[in-house]
C-alpha cells in the first residue's frame, strides 16, 4: 500500500510539474505581464482619456510585434468622434525622416550626392558666397534663415495658407544666413522644404508620388501620404486644439500646401511599420538606413547628434532614436530604442500636451529596469545667491536675449513656467531636463556670463545686459518706419503707453520690452536699433533662435514743405 501511495504521489508531482512548465501557463503568466504594463499606460495617458478634451492615440512595438495600441480623448470635439489607433494624424517635423530617406534613395542610385551644391538644382537660391550642400540641408547645419518666421515678417498670419511658393519667394530674396555652413547647428524647415523640391526635380516625381511608391507602399503604410492639398478629404483625420482664452478650446490646424518638413498624415499602426524597418532594413537596405542614424558632423568634427531626420541621444543610458512634431494643435513624438528593439509613438491633437514627456513615460515602463538615473542631483541654494543671477542676457553670436528673475523661490525665464534647479558649479538644469545653464563670475569691471548648453553641441554664450534703460526721449528717437527688402516690408516703431511698439501689415501690434541700451524683446525675439556712425538710429535687426539679424533700414521722412507766402507789394 505504501509502494502505491509513493508511485501516486510521484506521478501527481510529475503531472503538477508538467501543468507549471506547460505552454498554456507560461502564456498566462505573459498575459498577466502584457496586461500590467497596459493598465500602466491606461494611467499615463488617463489626463487625456476624458470624453470632452483632445487626446492621444499611442502604438507600442516590441520586436516588431505590436504589444499595444489604443486611443485617448476625442479625435473631434465638434462631432464627439473618439479617438482610436485608427485616427490619422498630422505628424508635423517627424516627416522629415521620409524627406531624407527619399534623398537617401536617389542618392543610392547615383542621381545625386549629398556632397552637391544645391543650387545644381535650386539654381534661384541665392549665392551666400559659401557652399551650401545637401548634406548641410538634411542636418540643419546650413545657416538658412527659418521659413515660417519670414513669412510672419513679411505679413503672413498665423491661420493663412502656406505653401511651396510662398516659401521659395521668401527663401529667394535673403541676402544673409545665420551662420557659414558647417560651423553650428540650429534646427529648421526651411532645408526639409528645399530638400523636397530637390526630389521632384531630381525624380521627375512629387515627394508624394516618390514617398508613396518606394517607402509606403512597400512598407504595408496603406494610411500614410504626404499632404500636398489642404482641400484634400481624409477620412478618419484627427482635428487638432489649442487653449482659447478664458476656457474651452479652438480649432488650431495647419493651412499648409507645402511638404518635406512637415505635412505627413498617417496613424500609430502605419509609423509602427516604419519604426520597425529601421530595425530591419526592409526597404532601402541596410547601408541607407545605418546612414539615417549616423550623426552629421561640423566643419571642426564635432557630432551634431542628428542624423536623417532622426535625433540620435541617449536616454537614462540607452541609445534612443527619435523625433517630436508640434505645429498648429498637433503634438507628435515617435521613440526607438534599437538594442532594446522597442518603439512607442505618441500622436496627439490638444497643443497643451507634451508627447515627448509621455512616450518616455511609456519607455519606463517596459524598460525601467535596464535604465539609468542620469538627472543631476539638485543643490540648495539660498535666494540671494539666485538674485545675483537675476537680470537680462545677451548673445553677441545670435544676438537672441534671455530674461531671468527670481519668482516663488525659484530662478526662472520671465514669463515662462519652468523653475530652473541648481546642480552646483554655478549650473542649472531647466526643471527635469539634462539641460544645463552654466553662470560665470563676473570678471573686473565686467558683466556676468551665461552659457547654454541644450540638445544641440553648439553652446550659447551671453553676456549680462548692463546697459542703461532707454529714457522716455530716447525711445521717441526710435519711433520711425523701417524698410527690409528681403521680406518686401515696411515696419512702423511707435512709443504707446510708455513702450515701444512695432508694427507691419496683417500682423498685431507687437510690444517691445526694453532690456538695456538700444536692445528690446517681444514675440518676434529680439530688435536690436543700429546707429549710423554720426550716432543716430539708422536700422534695426531683429533675431531669434532660428533667424538672426534681418535688417530693415530706416526711412527719412520726406520734409514738410514750407509755406510759401506772397510778399507784399
């Protein structure tokens, strides 16, 4: 009897043994794993899932194989339509990876090379005395002025049609850059534009067409094209939102009739596909995709850290491919982690939402526990050490400006959200980026420095403002109009309430602070007045980070003609 109750327990541990190893369980336990890191996400994405508020729909990878996809919120707010993963989405700046991977493809066939000129095939494009290559177009290190803001100064708003022309008239009639070719980088749309004229004039096709025939199509991407028609139906397409003053929401969609740098319609599945190729290579081989993902590099060998259309970085100490989108309300970001084979595309609709902030979010949950703590620490510092930092700093490279003062205990940008955090050394991080904002001590009978180092390798300098504030008279000595043949526009300068204000046709008034001597600020950037050597005002230049230094001249004011009075007799 003991023999057989031995032999019955020895087989019911060998058939429990075998129940716990079995396929059907381990899918369990998969399951079980799979559904854990989906409720997760349900709770990143829950601020946006409400029934009367723009969302997002996202689309998880993992070895090319979708792990999960779904949407969140309201795809239109007019109609009460929910998003789903099905929604097509204007995805803004991440065309730009399509724009160079179709460059990338004539360049495999011998049509052209990134080394070109580009006037070999924008003959128009003026001669800046300095090559200007397609290489430097795909990784913005061109010097090329920033197209959407020269439209702006030449009278476009911000809800009128755009399109191809409109910028080739503009980018036609500059007669400075911001930079020779090759010595910085600075982010822009202008190259991504140009670039997609290259390929209709190198292919014979559109970048539609060209797009559509060798990577879509291909690819399975049934929902994706480049949007060359604002007229254009497009069924299942998310409308987007911005905040409208005092509560609620507004339409805020692109009218745009111009693609390459933007202008991409597709869905979370459909961007999954093209994530995944490259992984794999599928279309355009494995040489053309490893060159999307190489760094640019400056004259002096430095890495930019963008490849084609792609951010290349780490994040928490992983290499992670990447690129946001943000125009009109859409906010866009799509994420690779290569080793990991994992991607996570955020494709939202309401201009409050940061994407970006979201998919990384996402990344900690499937890969929190491969991932480093690389944020630096923070460090106390008392508000009289963060006062001596307060005040207005000038870049005499890009000539932008930067205003700082000290608000609920925290050193911050006037006006802006974000406290800054100190880590030491006289540096600080913008709030939970790695950024770093690094002061310098004052050296004798000089002003206090300031260095900006954000994504980008080239590093910002600036000078503390120790200029005066211009008297009430001194600003009058500014009031006049101003003429910039490139954009075709008269400026008028006006003192009104104590200010000065600037400005041009079409656009709003636009109130300039005063930061010291002869330099203002507004939501333009930055004017700065220039003096003629006989010490008057003879023009002014406005800059920002993306254009530097427009010059419009002033204009004399015709004399008032004397009155002519008859003598008598």
């Amino acid at each position: 009897m003991n023999a057989v109750r031995s032999i019955c327990c020895l087989v019911a541990a060998v058939l429990a043994w075998s129940a716990q190893a079995s396929p059907a369980r381990v899918k369990t336990a998969e399951d079980a794993d799979a559904a854990r890191r989906h409720r997760q996400v349900d709770a990143i994405f829950a601020p946006w899932s409400g029934a009367d508020t723009p969302g997002c729909a996202v689309g998880i990878s993992r070895d090319g194989a979708l792990d999960y996809a779904r949407g969140y919120g309201v795809s239109n707010l007019e109609y009460n339509v929910p998003i789903t993963p099905q929604s097509i989405f204007y995805i803004a700046s991440i065309s730009k990876q399509f724009t160079a991977f179709s460059i990338g493809l004539l360049a495999q066939e011998g049509k052209l090379s990134l080394d070109d000129d580009i006037r070999k095939y924008l003959p128009e494009m003026p001669d800046h005395g300095k090559t200007i290559t397609i290489a430097h177009l795909i990784h913005h290190t061109n010097g090329l002025r920033e197209q959407g803001q020269l439209l702006n100064l030449a009278g476009w708003r911000g809800d009128d049609l755009y399109t191809e022309a409109d910028i080739l008239w503009a980018l036609t009639r500059q007669r400075g850059l911001n930079f020779v070719p090759g010595t910085e980088v600075v982010y822009g749309n202008a190259a991504y534009t140009l670039l997609g004229v290259i390929v209709r004039r190198v292919s014979g096709k559109s970048l539609r067409a060209f797009a559509d025939e060798r990577i879509f199509k291909p690819l399975g991407m049934a929902d994706t094209h480049f949007h060359d028609d604002h007229t254009e139906l497009v069924p299942r397409r998310a409308s987007a939102y911005s905040k409208r003053e005092g509560g609620g929401w507004r339409i805020s969609v692109p009218h745009i009739d111009h693609y390459g740098s933007t202008s991409l319609f597709t869905t979370v599945g459909d961007l999954l596909k093209w994530e995944q190729n490259l992984l794999d290579a599928r279309v355009g081989g494995q040489a053309l995709i490893a060159s999307l993902q190489t760094s640019g590099r400056l004259n002096d060998g430095t890495a930019t850290g963008y490849g084609g259309g792609l951010r290349l970085s780490d994040h928490r100490g992983l290499r992670m491919v990447s690129h946001d989108g943000v125009d009109g309300g859409y906010r866009t970001d799509a994420i690779l982690f290569p080793d990991q084979r994992l991607a996570i595309v955020a494709l939202c609709n309401g201009a409050t939402i940061a994407p970006e902030d979201l998919t990384r979010k996402v990344a900690e949950v499937y890969l929190g526990d491969r991932m480093k703590n690389t944020m630096p620490p923070a460090v106390k510092l008392p508000e009289a050490e963060l006062s001596a930092l307060v005040g207005n700093y000038w870049s005499p490279l890009t000539d932008e400006v930067v205003r700082l003062e000290v608000k609920d205990g925290a050193l911050r940008q006037v006006g802006m959200p974000t406290a800054f955090v100190p880590i030491g050394n006289g540096a600080f991080r913008p709030g939970e980026s790695t950024h770093v904002w690094r002061f310098s001590e004052p050296a004798a009978d000089g002003p206090r420095g300031l260095s900006i180092k954000d994504v980008w390798p080239t590093t910002r300098d600036f000078i503390r403002v120790t200029a005066p504030m211009p008297t009430d008279s001194a600003l009058a000595s500014f009031a006049g109009q101003y003429r910039s043949d490139e954009v075709d526009m008269t400026y008028t300068v006006r003192v009104a309430d104590g200010k000065l204000a600037i400005r041009w046709p079409r656009r709003d008034e636009v109130v300039l602070e005063a930061v010291g001597g002869d330099r203002f600020v507004g939501s333009l950037g930055t004017v700065t007045f220039t003096r003629a050597a006989s010490g008057g005002i003879d023009g002014l230049t406005i800059s920002n980070r993306r254009l530097r230094r427009l010059r419009a001249e002033r204009l004399v004011a015709p004399e008032t003609p004397r009155m002519r009075v008859p003598r008598p007799g």
